[in-house]
C-alpha cells in the first residue's frame, strides 16, 4: 500500500476508492451497488478519457478487502504519507451511512454521522465517526490542498467535518407536493 507514488510533472494524482456492500454484521443489511459504483469511479480516475490517475496510485478495497483497520491504514499509507503539496488526493467511500451520538459536543445535532466498512459492528468494532475521518483528512490537507471526497453513503452530509470549503451538494426537499 505505501508504495512511491507515480507522478507526471511533479505532481501526482492519488486515490483511495472504497465500495463496501457485504456486511459482516449479520443486522446490518448488505448492499448491491457499492462494489459497482467503487469500480465504475475507478475506471473514471484510471480510464481511458478519464482523469489520469495512474492505476498505481489508486487502491482500491472492496467489501470484506474494506475493513475498518484496512482501510484507515490505506488512509494513511496511500493517502497521508504518500502526499506531497500540489498533489491530488480522492477519498471516495460508497457504501452504509448512519449516525451515532455525540460524545464530545462538537455536534449542533447532537448526532455524529459514521460510515461503515465491511467488518463495522462485529466483535467491538464501531462505525467509522466523522470525528476521525475529520482527524485523517486534517493530517492530508496538511501535505496537499488539492483534496476530494465523495461520500455515497445515508447521513454523510456533515461526514468529514470541515471547514466552509467544502460544499454538500443536494437538492432541499420540495415544501409543496407537486
């Protein structure tokens, strides 16, 4: 996973691509699209007429590959320690959303949203809380500002905690039937 990264022009493109929707939990409903949608965006950052992002530098784990310790060491290691400044760095993570509550006050709701990979409540393992991914995404903004995510997962409007320069992008709920 912490392999050099490829660069062209002194910058480099890198991405952790996530899709989980098997679920080792056995209350935890799996998914059908997950896996899919993490394939079909890597073919869109690798691909022919896509974004460039050499197939080297993007990792990809997919349902029971995506467990909670894997996936924040490939956080670290393909993301974090790799970035340098003026790098591109793409988190992107399809898969169950959901929310817990606040333990520590930072939340106007009084709910943190989580995300959760394959292994997520099994044998102590919790939800993935927006508290941490803010931590990780704070560490790799440090090393690049070039840096997106995409949350395709329930309750991930206010999943990575940041500050006024990223924008949750939806469509308010019509207050009048059509």
């Amino acid at each position: 996973l912490g392999d050099p990264a490829i660069g062209q022009d002194g910058k480099r493109k890198l991405a952790l691509v996530v899709g989980v929707g098997e679920y080792a939990s056995r209350p935890v409903p799996d998914l059908k699209g997950p896996a899919n949608d993490a394939l079909r965006v890597t073919e869109l950052l690798t691909g022919p007429g896509g974004y460039g992002f050499p197939k080297d530098n993007v990792c990809v784990l997919l349902d029971e590959m995506a467990s909670t310790k894997t996936v924040r060491r490939a956080f670290e290691d393909v993301l974090i320690q790799r970035a340098r400044p003026g790098d591109t760095a793409v988190f992107v993570f399809a898969g169950h959303g959901s929310q817990t509550r606040d333990v520590n006050g930072d939340e106007p709701d009084g709910w943190d949203e989580t995300l959760l990979m394959h292994d997520a409540r099994t044998r102590g393992v919790r939800d993935l809380v927006d508290d941490e991914l803010h931590q990780w995404l704070t560490a790799l903004t440090a090393r690049t500002q070039d840096v997106t995510v995409v949350l395709d997962a329930c309750s991930s409007g206010t999943g990575t905690r940041s500050d006024n320069r990223s924008r949750a992008r939806f469509v308010p709920p019509l207050s009048q039937p059509i």
